[in-house]
C-alpha cells in the first residue's frame, strides 16, 4: 500500500522538477532573446543587414520577448 503512494509522489516530483527546468530554460531563452534585440538595435555590425530583414528581425524578437514575458508570468 505504501509502495502505490511513493510511486505517485516520485510522478509528482518527476513533474515538478520538470516544471522547474522549463522554466529555467524560458527564463535562460529570454535572456537569450533580450541580448539579442539589444544587439539588433545597437551594434554597429547590424547596420550591414539588409534594412527589412533588420526590421523583421527586430519585430519577431520583440514578438518572442513579449510572449516568454507572458508565458513567464512577467508583467510589463
């Protein structure tokens, strides 16, 4: 009897830990995200791209930024 509730809590604990590295991960990926837009917008080396691929770059990252932010539970 006791065996069947140790096997669930190791599910439940499985699933927590699980939880938390994902979230480490979108955590790590914002970061990631960010450092990124911040390089699109002022590094000089990004004045070489062509300016609409730049744009669209700058557009999706921002799009990406903002729904990790969301997914995050982070607030504007």
């Amino acid at each position: 009897m006791s065996r069947a509730f140790v096997k669930e809590d190791d599910g439940e604990r499985g699933s927590l830990v699980s939880d938390i590295q994902h979230r480490e991960a979108k955590i790590e990926w914002l970061r990631i995200q960010e450092k990124k837009l911040e390089m699109l917008l002022n590094d000089p080396k990004s004045k070489k791209i062509k300016p609409q691929t730049l744009e669209r770059w700058i557009k999706e990252t921002r799009e990406d930024i903002k729904k990790t932010r969301t997914e995050l539970g982070y607030k504007d």
